[in-house]
C-alpha cells in the first residue's frame, strides 16, 4: 500500500539546484525529473527509521574525505 502524496513548491538557491540537475543528468537513463530527485532525497533523510544526526555526520566525514 503506498502513501499519499501531497505536492509542494520549493525554492532553491541556485548552487542547490545545480546539484539537482546534475543528479537528474547523471540519471538520464532512468528517465527522472527533479520532482522525482527531489522527494527521493528529502524520503532518503526523513525516514523515521533513521538516526538523522548520524546520518548527517557521515555525510559530513565523507564531504571531508572528498567523497561527496
């Protein structure tokens, strides 16, 4: 069973919105847009599940590293 969705505007400065384009140009075989690339990321960080500030430590070692 999914969840219902509910759509939304957004502003992006324009550093963030490069990052989507080329998140959705380096995907272009499956045929996604931003929406989609979008909501993947804001589900991929806001699962319940998550400890969110673990998560965002080991984004930040891996931007220290050079890996993101």
């Amino acid at each position: 069973m999914g969840t219902s969705k509910i759509k939304v505007e957004v502003a992006l400065d324009k550093t963030a919105l490069q990052k989507i384009d080329e998140i959705v140009d380096s995907s272009n075989y499956l045929d996604t847009k931003r929406s989609e690339s979008i909501g993947t990321i804001l589900s991929a960080f806001l699962k319940p599940e998550v400890n969110h500030a673990e998560k965002a430590r080991g984004l930040i070692i891996r931007k220290r590293k050079g890996l993101l």
